[in-house]
C-alpha cells in the first residue's frame, strides 16, 4: 500500500509517517518547510520513504505524487497556537482554503482514474471552539455554533470539501479530529511571532511545552494564560498516528468522521502543577499567577471519543505524565543548546 501524506514535515504529519512506515507502508511526503525550516527525520533514509519540497496548492505536483497511491492524508495546513489565530486571520483561511482545494482536485482526478481508494481529511478539534454540550460527539457537530475563529471555521470547511466531493463525484473520505497534540520534535515556527510570559520569551505559543520551558528556565511564580481552569485532551502524537492509520484502514470508517484523542481531562492548571513537579521533583513548592489569556482560548475542548472505540477499536495508551516526562527531557536538551 502507498500513502501520500502533505505537510509531511509538520510536527502531526512526522509521527503518521514514521507510523506508516513501521507498518511497511510506501510512504510519499511533500512539504515546502514553510513553518519549521528543514527539520531532520530519523526517516529520511528509510527505502520506503519518499520526499518532494513542494507547495501543496499545486495541482499538478499533488497529481503526479499521487501516481500509485491507494490513499492520500490531507495533513498540510497553517497551524499554530492560540497567538496565531489572530496574527494570522487571514492567511489561515485563504492559504488553507487554496491547500485544501488543491489536494482535493488532484484526488478527485485520481480517484475518477481508478487508482486512489480515499481521501483521510485531517480537520480539528477548532470545530467544536463554540460548543456547549459535552463531551462533544460527532453527531453534535450539526448541534453546535460554527466556530469563530478563522482557524476553526476553515477546519469546519475541510470537513464540508470531503462531503461535497463525496457528493459530487464519489470519492470515499474519512474525517479524523486530532485533540491537541503533544510530543517532541516541535521547533519554534519561523513566523512565530516573539510572546513574553512574565521575564521568558515563548518559542512554541502551545501550552505543554511553554510551560515546560518556564520551569526550566526557573520562572516562580509559574505565568499561566487565562483562568487555568481551561480543559483539553492532551493525546501523543503516536497514539494520534495510530487512530489516523486505523482510520485510513478500516473499511467502517468509510465516509464516517472521527474525533481522535484521549478520554483524559487536564485542565491547564492541573497540567502546570504536573509540570512543575516532574522538574522540581517536589523540592520546590508549586507556585503560580495568572495572565490575560488570549481570544480564542476555548475553556473546554472534551471530545466523546466513544465511536473510535466502537468503530476503529481505539483507545490512546500513552499518560500524560509520560508525555510530559518525555517532552520536558526534550525541551531541557533544545534549551542546553540554545534553541530556545
């Protein structure tokens, strides 16, 4: 089997690649490092792997990388974190929208070929920024208020471009909702835009590793965004991988959509105190201030992640205290050599 996979260089799109390729996937990647740089893999030279520096709003690039492919995962997209939002308005819109239409054109003429079997849309849990019943399940979504945010409202877009082309021209689709994300191997963005938190400057604009980095840069009080009592579903990126694949693969995923995530919720709060005692060890007692937070900081993101488990046999595996314990090693080797 053969999967192209776009934004293939971004920090979700690593871990379904090296997914993939341990599951003897031919994998095919495209990415123009537009966010991070070039970034090293420990793939690169893995035989089954293939890569292009490419822009994916270019039709005719998608179209030739999709030559053999049984399936294409839309990963490429304008990502970052909640500053983001509203330094980028407009770009993540239009420049996702253009990505997202591309992908999609090439795919349709794949599939009216014969040889792509389905489209694996990566949407967001953006899409439910304005919900109020929770856990939010994917039938809520015809329930809740379209997001606000840009960045929400385009992801909630992707969703409607697999269903139209379904539609339109029968190309078979599978809609999975990553839940916020974390693991190592995220770099600061090259257009972030430059955050203080009380005396440090932020890298990432994502909460777990923000807060890692001002702990281990010796911040006391801890600076914490917003009210702290913020909820998310902080799911690894491997345990993410593994639902996307399982996705791609299951013949009842078929034109269905998924949230992907674990059932754990942590609010920021929680999480902070992790943080803090994981470094500290207990030898320094947790203490915090709060700040402004940002427009966009939904207050609860609490996916039902029921139909993953009943449809694809999902669950996530990795603790958060795990993950947290593995991105703060990570974070203490990029800040010893001063890439952050």
């Amino acid at each position: 089997m053969k999967v192209l996979i776009t934004g293939s260089n971004g920090f979700v799109g690593g871990y379904i690649v090296e997914d993939l390729l341990t599951y003897n996937y031919t994998v095919v990647g495209i990415d123009n490092f537009s966010k991070y740089g070039k970034v090293s893999k420990s793939y690169e030279k893995n035989p089954k792997y293939s890569f292009t520096k490419g822009d994916c709003k270019n039709t005719e690039l998608i179209y030739e990388l999709l030559d053999g492919c049984d399936y294409v995962i839309a990963c490429a997209a304008m990502i970052g974190g909640i500053s983001y939002f509203h330094e980028f308005a407009y770009d993540l819109i239009a420049e996702n929208e253009r990505i997202i239409a591309s992908t999609f054109d090439a795919a349709i003429k794949r599939f009216q070929e014969g040889s792509l079997k389905k489209i694996v849309v990566l949407s967001s849990s953006m899409v439910f920024e304005n919900s109020n019943i929770f856990p939010s399940s994917e039938k809520d979504l015809k329930k809740i208020p379209v997001p606000l945010s840009t960045y929400g409202f385009q992801k909630l877009s992707t969703e409607y471009f697999a269903k139209g082309a379904f539609e339109q021209f029968g190309l078979p689709f599978t809609i999975v909702r990553p839940f916020n994300c974390v693991g190592v191997g995220e770099g600061r963005a090259i257009s972030d835009k430059d955050i203080m938190s009380g005396n440090i400057k932020l890298a990432l604009s994502h909460v777990l590793p923000d807060l890692i980095q001002k702990v281990l840069k010796g911040q006391n009080p801890l600076k914490i965004f917003g009210s702290g009592k913020q909820i998310r579903h902080y799911t690894h990126g491997k345990d993410l991988a593994r639902g996307i694949r399982l996705a791609m693969e299951s013949p009842k995923a078929l034109n269905e959509d998924f949230n992907i995530s674990t059932n754990k919720s942590t609010s920021v709060l929680e999480l902070a105190k992790m943080v803090w005692n994981e470094i500290h060890k207990g030898k320094i007692p947790f203490n915090y201030e709060l700040e402004r937070g940002f427009e966009y900081d939904v207050q609860k993101r609490i996916p039902d992640t029921s139909k993953a488990k009943n449809l694809l046999n999902f669950d996530a595996e990795i603790k958060i205290e795990d993950s947290i314990a593995e991105v703060a090693n990570w974070i203490k080797n990029e800040i010893h050599y001063k890439r952050m």
